[in-house]
C-alpha cells in the first residue's frame, strides 16, 4: 500500500501485480499469494502471478513487470515480493532452504545453502591460493560493514555493530562458515510501482527508470563444475543487463547484492566486473566497497543485517537504491549523488536476476 | 514418434548405488560422461546415451562439514560433504566417511584421491516423492584412497 500511496496513486489505477513468494505454503500454510494480495490492496480482479525462483523471486518479478510495461501492454503494475521464513524455525527453515538444492542427487548428502557456499569458500582458496586465514579475515570485513550500515537502517533486522572478533568467536555453521558469515531467516515485504515513462513523469519529478536487465539460470551444484567457484548464471545476467543499459561497471555509483553469505558477496562482486576474479575480498580490505569508496556496497546492511526475507529481497534492494538516488535514506548511510544502481540477487546456486537502474532527473 | 524416455532414471540410479555401482551416462556422440543423469549429454547435449557403469575412483575438489541439518535429520550432524571429481571427468556431490569430520581441513583433503565406499543412505521424508523412494536415497559415499 505504501508503494501504492506514495506514488499518489489509487488501488484501481494498477493494471497487474507480480509478486516473489517462495515458501509461504511452508510458513504461512498459504499458497496463492498473488491473488489475496490484489484483493488486500483493493485491486480487485487485477491478473496477478506469482514467481518463484527461491532468494531472486523478488527481482524476477520486477523484470518481468518491467517487461511487460515496456511493451505496452500495461501502464502502471505494482511488483515486489513478501516472506515470512523465521516463522518456521531453524529446522523446517534449513528443511526448505534445501529444497533449492537437487532434491534426487544432492539434498541426500546433506547439502544445505550455507553448506553449498562453505564448499564454495575452500575452493575460492585453494583455486585462487588465498590462505583460509586471510579469506576469512575478509569474509568477516564484509559482514562487519554490512552491519556498520545496517545499524542505521530504520527497516533492517539485525541492527547492531559487530567486530571481525565477534565473526571469528561465532558458532560454525558449516566449515568454514561461522554464525555471522549468514544472513539471518527474515519477514519482510517489499514492492514498487512500475509505470511507463510518460505515466512516471506525470506521478513523479523523480522517477528512476529501469535501464538494464538480466536473468540466468544453472543446474544443479556438481553440474557447474566447469565455472566454480564462479557462478556462471550471474555472468550471463549481468551482461545483458550492462549491454541494454549500455554501460560497463564502472559507470556503477552504487551496488546491492546477494550477500547471503559472506563469501557470496565476494564472488558476486568479481562477477560483475568490480574485481578481478580471486581479488574481490581486497575491496572490503581496500575499503573500495566502503560508502565513499570506489563502488559502495550493501548500504542498506545487506542480506546480512537488513535481512533476507526471500521472496521480498530484490524487491526491497530496489527500494533501496531508490531512495538512495532520490536522497532520503538515514543520513549515517546516504551515498553521495547516486545516478546509476545495480541490484543483484541469486536463487539457489541457480537464478541469478540483475537490474540496472538510472536516476531520471 | 516413441515417448521420449530417461535412458537412466532416478529410480535405477539409485538402486544401483545401493549396490555400491555408481551408474553414469555415456555419449555416443561425443564419448564423455554424465553422472548423476539428466536427460542429454551434459558435454554436448546429444540424446544418443548409454547407460555405464563408472570406477567409483576420483579426487576431492572441496567439502564442508555441516553442524545445521535439516528437519528430521537432527541426528547427522556433523555431516561431512565433499565434491568429488570422477576420474571419468563428471564432478558428483557426496560424503566422505572414515574421517573424524572434527578433523576435516583443507590440508588433510583438497585434491586428495577418493574411493566410492558403501553406501549410506537416507529415509525418504514427506517431501521425497513418494513411493519409487521406497527403502530409501543411496547417498554417494567415498572414503579415502
């Protein structure tokens, strides 16, 4: 409704909604989101899908929106995402988390999503010949920046100061992962209104355009054995968002992406284009990923301390970025003059959704 | 045209693991191999596949040793998981036995030469799939060479 609201829209100006809802049949017993969510917000009868394609649901759903407005064939969508994992515990939560890995030829051997990226961590530093110790140390800067930032984040989950100490100290999860390498289970919901360029003007003096989109996907975990530690899909996504923006990484002032894990925010930031592949550690040591630095990453706290309630986080990644470029996030975390975002989330080891998004004022 | 069938299905797959004989695919078209199966070669694509049987013989790419687990499999943890790459070239995830998990660094495994062990296996849950996972998942199981 705020999305709604704040557009100084009404309920029945919304042609279609599209929502990211992953695992609401498992933590709310409800399935179908979609179509109580048009009918709560008062957008009666409305066509509304949901999608699902685990942590990126909510950025599908933004892409595919996107699609359709810019083909015309809508006007004015309201996209976003909602859920509700913490409600299920740790172990339903780790039961269902594992659910997006291959349930048949990986779940059997206990595979879950922090273990799939412990796996990732000792290959990064046998592949790259960074010594555990080191990647560690900055696996434990990334999470202790996101907290630095998230604290302030009046929306964020988890918002206290930590230490690269209170990383180290923290219980492990699955080696080499500790406790405060993963983002927490979250609820949250997120949504934006998409509107064509002529209807935005009309709504706003501040719209923010969607300039540049990507989606890929990947098979099961052993099946990407020619790219890990890399993750192909992202790639693959990344550049079909830079080709149709037109623009190259370093045109990026700001960056939200998938930080579910520590080393996933490394990985992510080599894949697209910050870092050389094996050197993505040396921007949280450099403070190149720092808010004055050279590509700001996660202000709002990321995964890690804003939270990561799945369905919802690409969706409140733009929502971010969005206030960021219109200038009125808590100020402890404001970047200066952001004109170009990039948001980028990953489902399982395989969807990976990419927005580029440009300030238009 | 004939229904278009799996040359290697699930079902089959893991039956033969519970044997102890891992099962992988091999290309007519371009010779190598695919395990665990999907429906086409995963070098080439091709639809031209043989059912073969693999040595069991590869080397740890990486591991994890989980202390999570999920729901109804409490009991496990600490559950030791390693990638292992096939000596025939495809990578398969499993677990490594014989090894106290406690003592699992990259030092004592990386790249070390593993053999498939007996296998270990796993009760299906409400969510498994019904009654083919009837006795069970074989779990790909390596030891050690």
């Amino acid at each position: 409704m705020e999305a709604i609201l704040s557009s100084n829209l009404k309920s029945g100006d919304i042609q279609a909604l599209f929502v990211g809802n992953v695992l609401g049949d498992f933590s709310e017993g409800q399935g179908m989101v979609q179509s109580f969510a048009a009918d709560e917000i008062g957008a009666k009868n409305i066509p509304a899908s949901r999608f699902e394609g685990a942590c990126a649901s909510g950025t599908m759903a933004i892409r595919d929106a996107f699609m359709w407005v810019a083909s015309g064939f809508y006007d004015m969508v309201i996209a976003g995402g909602v859920d509700t994992t913490s409600k299920m515990g740790t172990a339903l939560g780790t039961r269902t988390f594992a659910m997006f890995t291959d349930g048949h030829y990986e779940y059997p051997s206990g595979l879950t999503f922090p273990g799939a990226f412990g796996m990732l961590t000792h290959q990064y530093s046998a592949k790259y010949n960074i010594p555990l110790a080191r990647l560690k140390h900055q696996m434990a800067l990334v999470s202790v920046q996101s907290h630095k930032y998230g604290q302030h984040n009046q929306l964020g989950q988890l918002r206290n100061e930590i230490t690269i100490e209170d990383v180290l100290n923290s219980a492990m999860v699955t080696s080499p992962l500790q406790l405060y390498d993963c983002c927490p289970f979250s609820d949250g919901a997120a949504a934006v209104v998409l509107a064509s360029e002529e209807m935005a003007k009309k709504l706003t003096d501040k719209p923010v355009y969607i300039t540049g989109i990507g989606q890929a996907s990947s098979g099961r975990f052993s099946s990407q054995k020619e790219f890990l530690p890399r993750l192909r899909a992202r790639e693959l996504s990344v550049k079909q968002a830079y080709d149709m923006a037109g623009i190259g990484p370093e045109e990026v002032d700001l960056c939200e992406l998938h930080d579910c894990f520590s080393i996933a925010s490394i990985i992510a930031a080599e894949s697209l284009g910050f870092a050389e592949f094996g050197h993505g550690g040396e921007l949280w040591e450099k403070g190149d990923a720092d808010i004055s630095g050279r590509i700001p990453i996660n202000m709002s706290g990321g995964l890690k301390s804003k939270g990561h309630p799945i369905g919802a986080t690409g969706a409140s990644q733009v929502c971010d970025i969005v206030r960021q470029m219109r200038g009125t996030v808590e100020p402890q975390r404001q970047v200066d003059d952001v004109r170009i975002g990039l948001t980028d989330t990953l489902g399982g080891d395989g969807i990976i959704c990419n927005l580029i998004l440009k300030r238009g004022w | 045209m004939k229904p278009f069938e799996y040359k290697l299905t699930f079902k089959d797959f893991n039956a033969s693991l519970r044997k102890n004989k891992l099962l992988a695919l091999t290309c007519g078209s371009c010779g190598k191999h695919t395990c665990p199966p999907k429906l086409v070669c995963h070098e080439c694509g091709s639809t031209d596949l043989e059912s073969t049987a693999l040595s069991g013989k590869g080397k740890i790419v990486t591991f994890t040793v989980s202390y999570v687990t999920a729901l109804g499999r409490e009991g496990e943890a600490p559950v030791l998981i390693t990638m292992v790459e096939l000596e025939e070239g495809p990578w398969i995830l499993g677990n490594l036995v014989g090894i106290d998990p406690d003592r699992a660094t990259m030092e004592a495994l990386m790249g070390k030469p593993v053999r498939l062990a007996r296998a270990r296996m796993l009760p299906p849950d409400q969510y498994s799939g019904g009654k083919e996972l009837k006795g069970g998942f074989a779990r790909p199981t390596f030891s050690l060479d």
